[in-house]
C-alpha cells in the first residue's frame, strides 16, 4: 500500500464488547485510539443472541456480529463447538471479504489465531497477535484439555501463531515470558497490562442513598468481588473465608456472573450466611457506582499455577476505583500490590489467611484508605487507558512502517 494511507485493519476479537454491555472493553479502547490515528477499523466479532450475521457501526467501529451464540454457562462441548464455528466463519470473512492491510487477533480462546494464520498463508496478510490467556497452558493445567495428540497439537499450533505473527502483544509479564518460552525473539514481544478506566471507576463521596438501595447496613465494612465467577476465579475460597468472619458487621457484595455462581450462592444459603449479596450483572456505569460504596475488592484465582500470569479487569478497575485489593496469586499480581503499597496477599490454599486480611483493612481504616489512594494513583500514572491504548497505536504505526 502506499506511504501516509492508513491502514485498514481488521480486528477479530470473539468476545467485543461495549462499554454498555457487561464484561471487559479493552477491545474497543483500543479500536477508537486506532481510529484516531487514522485507521480505518472493522471488528469481527459474535453477536452471542441468536440474531442473524449483521453489521452496525458503533463510535465510529465498524462491527461485524457473527451468528454464533455464546454463554459461560454453555457445557464445555457446546462451548469448543462456538470457538470452532467462530473460527470458520471468521476464516471465511478473512478469504473472501476485503483484504485488509492488518489484522489484529486478540485471544481467547487460541482458535482466534486459526483466521489470522489462514489470511497470512493464504493472502499474505500481516497480523498482530494478543495473549490474553497462554493457552493451551490454561486449559491443561486445569484439567481441561487432558488428550494427549490434542494437546501437542495445541502446543504445536501456538508456536506457529507466534511464528508467523508480525508480533505479539502479552497482557501481563508472566505471559510475555511464556511466549518467549516457546523460542520467539525477544524484539517481538511487547506487554501492555489491562487498562485502567479512570474516567469510568472513580472514587466518590460514598452515596448513603445507594447503600441504602442495595440493601446494605450504612456502616458495615463492605468487601466486593466483581466480574466473572468462573471455575479458574477461586469462588469456593472466598465462601470458605467468609466462615471464619463471624463480624456482623462486614458485608459481601457479589457482581458478575458465571458458571459458579448459582453453585455459591447455593452454598451461601446452605451455610446460613446473612451478610452476602448477589446483585448480577450490570454494565459498566452501574458497577461502578456499587463499587464505590465498597472498602475492599477480591481479586481471587484458583490455587494453578498458570493463573497467576492472568490480567484481570477487576484489578485494573479496582486501582481506578481508588479501592485496596487483596489478591491471591503469588505472582505479578502481589509483586504489583505489594510494591506500590495499594494492596494485600491471601494466601492461595489457606482461606482463613483472606479472612484475616479482609479484618485487618476492617480494623485499619487509615491503612485501607491510604492502599486505595496509592492505587488510584498508579492507575492515573500507569495504567490509565489513554496511556496504554497510545502505546498499542504506537506499536501498530511502528508495524506499518516495518509493513511497507
């Protein structure tokens, strides 16, 4: 193409959403920062409602819904079935749409990768490729992915996206460093963390109408846990410590949904607890409000090794918030709370060691205030998004000079 046209990228990204719909929006961020700069954007995504194949524009982003219903809560069966329907029908755009000058793939699940390689072998297209979960890693260590030829498969089929990928972006540290475990250069790999939406979590006057609204006591300590109650997010630890706070006056906020979430609410009723909260979930503006009335935030995986490389949203939206965090991977995650001061570790195996940092914020008002002030300033600094959406324009413009 020629010099000074931007490009016309074609980002796929299973999972899109806007910041009206619940779940995480860095997709879409980023989408706008590269329309800023010039380019034009289409994202291929799945509209997850049944609804035929459409295409709308949204803030200036051209999004393609493919039909192809998704839910967490699908069987796993049903679940490899939509990743493999996506993949194909995402390949068939890639062959026979417009050919973009781009793309960008953005995981999970590694089939992502599937139309991405397919347009670089089949059209010479460059792509992008972003690791927001190493799998197969994931999904083995889990006991998920347990057959043996799938599984080298899988390993064989992640090294050829790292391959042939123009490069890569690693959500965290500890993924950066497994994509450099599997032999690619250390030029091609650049982490850019999850963002922090400073402008949408923000800390403020606590509202005593909404307290009020929800259900809650005005002065209880609120501890709040928001976002996906999957099998890898350590939902069972978190019911395990709430036995050992016999206070009446601390409070557990729940918001999110997802595959263990009927289970503990379940277990919360079995073991008579009257201080937890299930409100579901709610776009973005609505969380934040709930957020806000909150103390201290979770930020919990399963006791896998693999899952402390994740980058969660909660996290990023928590420093935001201006709220401490207590989390319980002995990874970067620790590294970064204990660091920079604005957070607590739990230890992973033993929930009575959560329980005892959530009192210990409970019974130290100054210490959890200033773990949150310190947080909120390492979002505005840090990881704010319109520091790190710049950063991934930067390395697209730096792509399109190395690409002509």
């Amino acid at each position: 193409s020629m010099p000074n046209v931007n490009m016309r990228i074609l980002y796929i990204h299973q999972y899109f959403n806007t910041p009206l719909d619940p779940g995480g929006t860095r997709s879409y961020w980023i989408a706008k920062k590269l329309i800023a700069a010039g380019h034009k954007v289409t994202m291929l995504t799945t509209g997850r409602d049944g609804k035929p194949t459409r295409k709308v524009i949204i803030d200036g982003i051209e999004v393609i819904y493919l039909n192809v219903p998704y839910d967490n809560k699908m069987s796993i069966f049903k679940r490899l079935l939509a990743f493999v329907k996506f993949m194909l029908q995402s390949s068939f755009k890639v062959l026979f749409g417009p050919k973009p000058d781009l793309i960008i793939a953005t995981s999970t699940p590694l089939t992502i990768g599937f139309p991405a390689l397919v347009g670089k072998i089949v059209k010479n297209i460059p792509f992008l490729f972003e690791v927001r979960d190493l799998w197969p890693e994931v999904p083995v260590q889990m006991g998920g992915l347990t057959n043996g030829p799938l599984i080298k498969l899988a390993y064989w089929f992640e090294k050829k996206i790292y391959k042939n990928a123009e490069h890569i972006v690693a959500l965290s540290p500890g993924m950066a460093q497994g994509v450099l475990k599997t032999g690619i250069p250390k030029d091609k790999v650049t982490t850019i963390p999850n963002m922090s939406k400073i402008d949408e979590f923000k800390p403020l006057p606590i509202s005593k109408e909404k307290i009020q609204a929800l259900g809650l006591k005005q002065d209880s300590f609120k501890v709040v846990y928001f976002g996906t109650m999957g099998i890898a997010n350590g939902m069972e630890y978190i019911v395990d410590a709430i036995q050992f706070i016999e206070e009446e006056d601390v409070e557990f906020v729940f918001l999110g949904g997802g595959a263990r979430e009927e289970i503990i609410k379940q277990k919360c009723e079995e073991l008579g607890f009257n201080n937890v909260f299930f409100y579901g979930m709610m776009p973005m503006a609505e969380l934040a409000k709930i957020v806000n009335v909150c103390h201290v935030s979770l930020v919990t995986f399963q006791n896998i090794p693999i899952l402390g490389t994740n980058s969660p949203n909660k996290l990023f939206d928590t420093l935001s918030a201006g709220k401490a965090i207590i989390v319980n991977s002995n990874g970067w995650t620790r590294k970064l709370v204990e660091d920079h001061q604005c957070g607590l570790y739990a230890e992973p195996t033993d929930p009575k060691s959560l329980a005892n940092q959530i009192l210990k914020l409970k019974e130290n008002p100054e210490l959890c205030a200033k773990l949150g002030r310190n947080g909120r300033k390492l979002a505005e600094n840090t990881f704010d998004k319109t520091i790190l959406c710049q950063q991934f324009a930067n390395l697209v413009s730096n792509l399109e000079k190395k690409i002509n």
